[in-house]
C-alpha cells in the first residue's frame, strides 16, 4: 500500500532556516564549555534561592515558610564571614550583590515583617 501524499503545500520560505553569520556563534565555537565545581555551586545556590523566593512566599507549611525565611535572609544579609554568603556569591558570579538583591527580592517582603511594619505606620499615625 503506498501512502497517499498530503495536498497541504508547505511553502519553502516557512521551512528554510534563517540565514546566521559566523559572528554570531562565536561565543559558542570558541568558550569553554567547563563550569568548575566552584561555580557550579554557587549557581546552584542562586537557583535555589529564586526558587524558594518564589515558591514558597505564600506557602502556609511551616517548613516550606522555613524555607523561604531561609532563602529571604540569606539574600537579605550582608555578612561576609561565610565563603557562601550572598555578598560573596554575588561578587563570584561578578553582579553586582545589591542589583541581584533588588532582582530577587523586589517586592517579596516576608509577610511577617510586611506586616509588623504596616503594624509601625498605625502606631506612628496615632
């Protein structure tokens, strides 16, 4: 049995590819591919971070609000002691630590301390 040939006609110009100049992949031709370990993790810890941020900031199970607690306060802090504090990971990654600060958090204030600071405005209004 031979198949029968659709009658649709697919022009050429949806099929053809976009012309590309070398230019443009150069980046891809020429660096390296090796992430080392190093900066694997320190990815990995932004990664994590936005996920929780997101994920977890309306959560109303204890750990998943621990988690995101967790997450607020790492970004949140300025300490330097630790090799993986969020002033240091940014500065491995070489962004600037206060734009990816206002990047991750934005807006994303735990609700808690939302609402202890609505909670200042009341009390400084009366």
């Amino acid at each position: 049995m031979v198949p029968k040939m659709s009658p649709v006609v697919i022009s050429d110009e949806l099929i053809a590819s976009e012309p590309a100049l070398p230019v443009q992949f150069h980046d891809v031709w020429h660096r390296t591919r090796y992430v080392s370990p190093e900066r694997a993790l320190v990815h990995a810890l932004v990664w994590q971070a936005v996920i929780d941020l997101q994920k977890y900031r309306f959560s109303t199970r204890r750990r998943q609000q621990r988690l995101y607690m967790e997450a607020y306060r790492w970004v949140a802090s300025d300490d330097r002691k630790w090799p993986y504090a969020f002033r240091n990971v940014a500065e491995m990654l070489d962004v600037a630590p206060d734009r990816l600060r206002a990047q991750l958090l934005g807006d994303a204030a735990p609700l808690l301390i939302a609402a202890e600071r609505d909670q200042a405005d009341v009390e400084e209004a009366a």
